[in-house]
C-alpha cells in the first residue's frame, strides 16, 4: 500500500508499551526505595492532599502506606521485594535519583516575555541543583510563572472573592496534560515556553488518538494514569477525557486562535501552543497585505486564514488547517496547492509530512501594487498618473481618451505621452486589438 512506511526501532518499543490497559508508570523501579522519595516534596504534597481531602482516611497513614495507596509505592507478590513505582519516582524522587533511572528525559521552563537586549529569556527553570527536580516540584513552580500575567476580573461567590478564571484552568490543564501523557522511557524534554503571544508545551511521546478526534472530545487514556491520579487528588486535571475540550471552550470565550496540538514523528514528541492572539490580528493582515499585493485581497477568506497562519505560527499543515477551517483534508489539500502555485507559500518534506511557509521571496508585479505600496518604493506617482492607475485598477483598461476625459490633460498626444510614462515604469502595458488600443 502507498500509505505503509516502516516503523523506527522507537516507535515499535512505544507501541508495546502502550498496549497495555494500566498506562506505564505502574511498574516496579527494582532498587528504589523510599530513600528516594525527597521528603519535602512529599509533605509539600500531603499538606495540599489533605487540604482538599480533608475527611480522606489515608491523611493518617504513614509516608510509605500513603505512596501505596496512591500508587507510588508497590509489593510484589511473589517475592515480597518493594520498591517504588515509575510513578513515585517520577512525582516524588530526589533529583539524583530519578536522574539515575531517567536520565533521557528533561524539564526545562523558559519565559521569553519582556526581553531586554539580547537575552533569550527573563526568567528559567531547569537542571541548576536548586531544586529537587520531580515532577510534582515541576508543576508548582512553573504553574504561578505561566498565570502570573493573567488577567483575574473580580468577581463573588457568597462572601469569597474567586480570582480562577476558565483561562486558568485550561493553562493548567495543558501543563498537566503534558505530564500526564508524555512517555518518559523516550529521550526528550517536558519543555514549557511562555512567549507574548501564548504559551508553548511540549513532550516526548506521541498521541493516542488521532488530531481530528482529541478536537472533538475524543476519550484518550492517559499514558501515565497514576501520575493523573495525584494530580487529580489535589485539584489539578479535570475528569477523565474533558482536559482538551476545557482549552478549546476556554480559548473559544476568548476569542484567541484554536489551540494547535501537533504530533511530530520525526522527532517523536508533541506540541500544544495555546495562542493569546486573535485569529487575525490587524497587524497580521496589514503585514499580508505588503507583502503579496492586491492578489492577497483577491483570495478567499479561506486562503486568507491560511497565510495568516503561516505567517503567525511560522508554518502550517494540512492536519493544522483543518482543526482551524474545520474542512476535509481533500479540499484543505485544494486550498494549499493553490497558495503554492500562486508562489506565496512554499512546501517543505518533512519526514512523512508536508509543511508550508511564506515565501519570502515573494515579488509584487506593479500591476499586484497598492498606491500605498507604490509611495512606499521609488515608484511615485504624480497626480494626474494617480488618476490614470486608480481608473485601470477600478475597470482594469484605460484608451487614450478616457484619459482626456478623466484628468487635465486636453489632447490625445498628451494622452500617450502619459501612458507610456508609466508604461516605462512598470506600471502599464500597451495591448491591441483590431484598430483599437488600449492600456492594462
């Protein structure tokens, strides 16, 4: 089948690993003990748990029964060894440790807002040996960073100011997902972005489910289930399958560009970019406008939001495409084929994907020009060739004595004189037919 493609030796192991119906951070991590749980991260934890499960009978437990009961901490059967699970580990380690037993994975937090000179961040969360880093250290630390900006409108329930916005809830939502299902036996980073124009996840592993099907609610069951179970305990991850739709309602209300979830198998990792932009910014379609001319204000809207994208995510595709127009791959696929022939986007192969950026080699013919654009460059028009392009633009022909007749000028001589004026500028071009002449 042309549709077939071999599998890389990563891609085989993810997919034994994911056939199991019990997610993979279960399994027993032989030699960790409690010695390797950091006991500040693990009262940090409890301290919340019970803030939230004040009533709950495992608060009275000790360290290692609560891990159990959580699922952090487990006894094999058979032969009575106990250790800690990937979970436990992974939520409560010492950073050494879960170094020794991970060491393919990273988690790394960069903000990129307000710059100055040139940094290349204002603020970073990564491996400096000030902090244990797990993944339960990793959450609440970044958390405050990405909401920190965050508009909260005052608003009451009985005598309690509620400052949790549905914005809020889907950032968190996004980071816990990250975590929840990113596959921490591939090499790769948890990787969080702030940026002015929207935040920015990423982890190793890949989805589920198709794209199409987590855009319109489809249940995946998280890679990591136990690790989604202490999250969940203390207030972070909504119910089971309603994590993504909280992001699309939350950026929906405001009116922000659809979330763009995005698998890449080269690299075996996927994306989540939560724009805080507007679908298209006016600066985006002066920018367009520019850039491609009048055959920019010629195109569908369709096509429109096309470039748009391109030009604020820096790329498109066509599974992209279709959550954003909600179309069929066919005729996204229509859509594309024609922005590319008419050279204002340009494809890039990608493994076994197709990409397309603006070319930013893109030439304006004068006759694609605004007057705008024309006052912009070395063209400058006087009043009277003003006149003339404005009447050619308008019915797309001029003859010599239309333009007698809609400017200053009283002869036919003056006319061509004119006319081939701004023929010698690029603007005009001379065209017969039969006797007549005329200007295009």
């Amino acid at each position: 089948m042309r549709g077939d493609y071999h599998c890389t030796e990563g891609e085989v192991k993810a997919m034994m690993r994911d056939a199991s119906d019990f997610g993979i951070d279960g399994s027993l991590l032989e030699g960790f003990t409690m010695d390797d749980i950091d006991v500040n991260t693990l009262k940090a934890y409890r301290m919340e748990y019970e803030l939230h499960n004040p009533e709950h009978i495992w608060n009275g437990a000790d360290d290692k029964d609560f891990l159990r009961n959580l699922g952090g901490y487990t006894v094999d059967r058979i032969t009575k060894r106990e250790c800690l699970t990937v979970a436990g580990l992974l939520m409560f380690g010492k950073g050494l440790a879960i170094r020794e037993r991970f060491d393919n994975i990273r988690m790394d937090y960069i903000d990129q807002t307000n710059l100055a000179g040139e940094s290349r961040w204002s603020d970073r969360l990564t491996y400096d040996g000030s902090w244990e880093n797990n993944l339960y250290n990793f959450v609440k630390k970044v958390l405050p960073k990405l909401v920190s900006d965050i508009k909260r409108p005052f608003r009451l329930e009985g005598m309690t100011r509620q400052d949790d916005t549905a914005v809020h809830k889907a950032v968190r939502e996004a980071i816990v997902n990250m975590v929840i299902h990113a596959d921490y036996y591939s090499a790769g980073i948890l990787k969080v972005i702030k940026q002015e124009n929207g935040f920015f996840f990423s982890n190793p592993g890949n989805l589920k489910l198709p794209v199409h099907a987590i855009y319109e609610g489809g249940h995946s069951v998280a890679r990591n289930p136990k690790i989604q179970n202490m999250f969940r305990m203390i207030g972070l991850g909504d119910n089971i399958g309603s994590g993504f739709p909280a992001i699309l309602k939350a950026w929906g209300m405001e009116k922000w560009r659809q979330p763009d979830l995005y698998y890449d198998q080269e690299l075996q990792h996927v994306e989540l970019k939560l724009w805080t932009i507007s679908l298209m910014p006016e600066e985006c379609t002066e920018f367009l406008l520019k850039k491609f001319g009048i055959n920019y204000q010629h195109l569908s809207s369709k096509k429109q939001i096309i470039l748009a994208n391109a030009y604020l995510e820096g790329k498109v595709s066509n599974a992209r495409i279709q959550t954003v127009l909600e179309e069929q791959p066919a005729d996204v696929s229509k859509y594309l084929y024609q922005l590319v022939e008419n050279r204002m986007l340009i494809p890039e192969k990608k493994g076994r994907w197709t990409t397309y950026h603006l070319n930013d080699e893109y030439i304006i013919q004068p006759e694609q020009m605004t007057i705008q654009d024309m006052l912009e460059t070395e063209i400058i028009l006087n009043e009277t060739d003003q006149k003339i392009y404005n009447f050619v633009r308008a019915n797309g022909m001029i003859t010599a004595q239309q333009v007698v007749e809609i400017t200053d000028i009283t002869t036919l001589q003056g006319a061509s004189v004119a006319l081939n004026r701004m023929i010698k500028k690029g603007l005009l071009r001379k065209q017969r037919k039969g006797r007549h002449i005329f200007y295009l």
